[in-house]
C-alpha cells in the first residue's frame, strides 16, 4: 500500500481519545474515520501526503498554513478538504 506509516503512526498518535477511530483503504492510501466521518488520509500522492477534513468555515485560515492548499479532485474544488504537502508536515508543529 502505498501511504507513509510514520505519518500514518503520527495521525492514529493525534486521534486517539477523540472517538471512535476505524481505518480503511481509500483514496489511494489509509483512510482515518472517526466516529464514522472521514477525517484524514495518508497517502504517498505526487502532490500530496495528507487530505484533511476541516469546517469550511475554517478554509482561508487552513489555507494560510505551510505546504496546505484546497483539495481539487476530478475539477471540482471542496471547500470542506484540504491537501498537505511533504512541506506542511515536516515540523511537529506544523503537523499539529
């Protein structure tokens, strides 16, 4: 499978405690759910490592963060995902 297990071991470290977290294979890499709602994939994208799912509201204050951009699949823009480069998870505090 092609995702990124210490990256990977980084989010299960970050969830846990939050509910009820599953993994399945999805999007071309491990798929986090809590508590049934898709919350973070891990993969090993050309242009990606991470998509993240975030309140809308909240996308220009994502979007600020290093190595974060608007997820765009298949032409369409989710204003709710954001993709994370290698860049926006390099430091602990920018994976945090």
């Amino acid at each position: 499978m092609g995702h990124n297990l210490q990256l990977a071991n980084q989010v299960r470290e970050a969830l846990v405690g939050l509910g009820t977290v599953e993994e399945k294979r999805m999007f071309g890499g491990l798929c986090f759910m809590v508590n049934g709602k898709m919350c973070v994939t891990v993969g090993d994208h050309e242009d990606h490592v991470m998509m993240v799912r975030i309140d809308p509201i909240l996308l220009t204050e994502a979007l600020s963060r290093r190595g974060a951009r608007i997820a765009k699949m298949n032409g369409r823009e989710y204003k709710g995902y954001v993709f994370v480069n290698e860049e926006g998870v390099k430091l602990k505090r920018d994976f945090d």
